[in-house]
C-alpha cells in the first residue's frame, strides 16, 4: 500500500524518564510527549537511541510505545531495530501492534554486515510489517555506513519511506537526495547541527536531539528552510549553535536529560552504564541554557 505519512518538520528524538529506582517513568513518557506536541512539533519519535533502547527490554520498549500513543495525536515514529534480524522483525511487529504511525529502523550494529546482507536486513522488515520505515544511518553507533546504493535500492520499497542520516556526510546525504528525489521518499537531518544544510540539500525535516530542549525554535528554523526562508532559518541555527555542540559534550542522552533536569521536565537518571553529566560541564550547560533563556526575555520586551 502506498503510505501517506508526512515527514516535513521537527520530530524529536525523545528521552526515556527514570524513576529512583531505575524503572520508566510512565507519568514522565506521557508528560514529555504532551509538553512537545503543544509546542508544535509534527511527530515523536520514542525509544530510538535518544531513549535508551539499548537497555529496555522489549516489553518496556512496546510499553513506552503504548504511552506516547494514547499521549498524543501527532504521528509517533517508533524506534525499533536490532543487531539480529529476526529479533527486528519481531520487535517491528510489536512496535505496529503498539500503534506506532512508523518505524525508526537503526542498521545492525556490532556484526557489521555487508551491503547484501544490509539490504536483506532491511526488505525482510519491509516485506513483512506493512507501516512506513525510515531506515537509520548511524555509523558512530553501529560501526557500518549504509551504502548509497543500498539506501537508493531500499527507497524503492512501498514501506521504506524515508531515511535519517547522522553520518556527519553532507556529500552522502546530498547524493541520496538526488537519487530519491522523484521518489517517495524523505531523507532526513540525524544530526541538529547539520540540519539546515541538509535542508539546503534537500532534505525534508530532523530527527532532533535539541528540539526536545528547544521544540518552538528548532520547528522555526526547520519550516523556514521548508518555506524558502533561509535567512530567518539561518539566525535560528545560529543561535542554537552552542546548544547543538552542548547537547554532545558528552554520550547522546547524557547532556540532554541533563538539560531537561535544568529546565524541570524531567529527572537526569541514567541507566547503567551511561553516568550522569560531569559536574564542570553541567554548571556550561547552564549557561547555554541561560543565554537562550536571556535572548527569549529579550525577544517578549521587545513585543
């Protein structure tokens, strides 16, 4: 079937909150997801690398899920993937039963596959969960790039609608952009930093790391790109500059559950073996935030 999800715009990459006794905290999953959605963002994206996957069992990964959905009623972009592709494929099942709008499909990761086995990987999941997917290139985490013609190949498939790139390649991402372009298909920002130029490039939206800290101002510079508006789009990321830097100070979502605490949305808890922010970087990442905070004040006296 062919799928009519929209991807233009903000989804950010959403933080799993921690109880004290290193439990979800359901509460904090349903409370983060409302707090974006009315700030305008056009999806979220849970249980992708932001939040922790890799240390939720799959029943706390479906349970996380199931919250966000009844949360809200803007697409949710589940993350769901795996080293293993039969425990993907399951795990995408799952996920689709959970109400996700679509899937966020990480490449395998340690077992480095080569690009017959990276695209079989991938069709395997297409051919059998009927939901739009968005294949992930991460190549920091999973130790693989995914060739260019293994995602133009893959971009062919119904279900395979879209690609999030945080490779830190503009030349990769530019490429693809023109080999899909006459496609359905929606090549997306990984990296908050690079987003307006993958913009520029064609891309259509980001999967944000700082649009959790930052939601209003990150969905105006991304929809004046989409708008043609590159000059206004151009001070928004300049001005989230030290912010996009901050937010990878440290292992992605350390500095960011750090920043949140700061701004008292959520707790800063981490599950082992991620640690809390190193205090001498947390007391910068206040000033970041204050600085942001300031340039806000600024901006309502002179309304």
């Amino acid at each position: 079937m062919t799928h009519d999800i929209d991807l233009d715009g903000v989804f950010p990459a959403m933080v799993t909150p921690l109880e004290a006794d290193d439990s979800i905290d359901f509460d904090g999953v349903r409370a983060e997801a409302q707090r974006l959605e009315r700030a305008g963002v056009d999806g979220l994206v849970p249980v992708g690398t932001t939040g922790e996957s890799a240390t939720l069992s799959h029943d706390e990964h479906v349970s996380v899920v199931e919250t966000v959905v009844d949360a809200v009623s803007i697409p949710v972009i589940a993350g769901a993937g795996s080293n293993a592709t039969h425990e993907a494929l399951a795990l995408a099942e799952r996920t689709r039963d959970a109400g996700a709008d679509a899937l966020l499909l990480i490449s395998p990761y340690y077992n480095k596959p080569e690009p017959a086995g990276m695209e079989e990987h991938y069709r395997t999941i297409a051919d059998a969960v009927d939901l739009p997917q968005i294949v992930y290139n991460v190549p920091g985490r999973t130790g693989r790039t995914i060739a260019i013609d293994t995602a133009a190949a893959l971009a062919e498939h119904e279900n395979v609608v879209g690609f999030k790139s945080a490779s830190g390649d503009l030349g990769r991402l530019s490429e693809l952009v023109e080999r899909t372009h006459e496609a359905e298909f929606a090549v997306l920002s990984g990296e908050d930093g690079l987003t307006l130029p993958a913009l520029a490039a064609g891309g259509r939206g980001t999967i944000s790391v700082a649009a959790n800290v930052e939601p209003e101002r990150v969905g105006e510079m991304v929809h004046a790109a989409l708008d043609g508006d590159f000059e206004r789009a151009r001070e928004r990321h300049l001005e989230l500059g030290p912010l996009f830097r901050a937010l990878f100070w440290e292992t992605n979502p350390i500095p960011l559950k750090e920043a949140l605490s700061i701004r008292g949305h959520v707790s800063p808890r981490m599950r082992s073996p991620l640690s809390r922010l190193s205090s001498d970087r947390r007391d910068a990442l206040e000033s970041v935030l204050a600085d942001l905070d300031g340039a806000d004040r600024l901006l309502e006296a002179g309304r």
